[in-house]
C-alpha cells in the first residue's frame, strides 16, 4: 500500500476456517521502538513491572489485558500482548511467573 502499510489476504477454505475461531489474544511488535517512559505516558503506571534475567521488563497493565515487554538494551523490538483483561492471569501473567520460577538453563559447553 502507498502508506508502507501490508494487507494479507486468505484464502477461501483459510477465511472460512477464521471466522468460526474465537479470537484468544492479539500480539503486535511496533516498527517503533518504544522506551519505558513513552509506554508510561501513553498507558499510565503499570500495575506491575517485572524484569528478568535476561534483561527484559514487563509492564503488565490487568485493567487493560496488556502486557508490554521492552528489551533493556534496545536491540530487540518491543512486544505488546492483548487479551481479554478477564484472561490476564492465565494467558499473560501465569507464563511470566512460571519463567521466573523455572530454574535457569544449563549452558551448552
């Protein structure tokens, strides 16, 4: 499209086959990067801010069914997650707390 924007389309037996699912969460990586104080204006304090390990931050907004993960080191694009706020535990927050209580991976020699 002369805006830069895609457009996909599908195909007869694929376009049947989307319209009798049910939509769990959708995921979007900006072009953009986004820093923390910039995610922080446009959505307000997090109910919650995690950061693990490997250097990413979570901001998990449960009002909102959003999760936003920003790479710390700005190498990698941010992660925006939505679903359903009812959802939120089990789709968002239950994988965040089961990563961060999983024992770290052995490195390969």
């Amino acid at each position: 499209m002369p805006s830069g924007a895609r457009q996909a389309g599908l195909r007869a037996e694929d376009l049947a086959e989307a319209r009798r699912s049910v939509l769990a969460g959708v995921v979007f990586l900006p072009a953009t990067r986004l820093d923390e104080a910039t995610v922080q204006q446009r959505f307000g304090t997090p109910a919650q801010r995690l950061a693990t390990a490997d250097g990413a931050v979570h901001l998990l907004y449960p009002d909102r069914g959003l999760a936003i993960t920003l790479a710390t080191e700005g190498r990698e694009r941010p992660v925006l997650q939505y679903v359903a706020p009812a959802d939120f535990q089990q789709r968002l927050r239950a994988p965040l707390d089961a990563a961060a209580s999983a024992p770290p991976a052995a490195s390969a020699s």
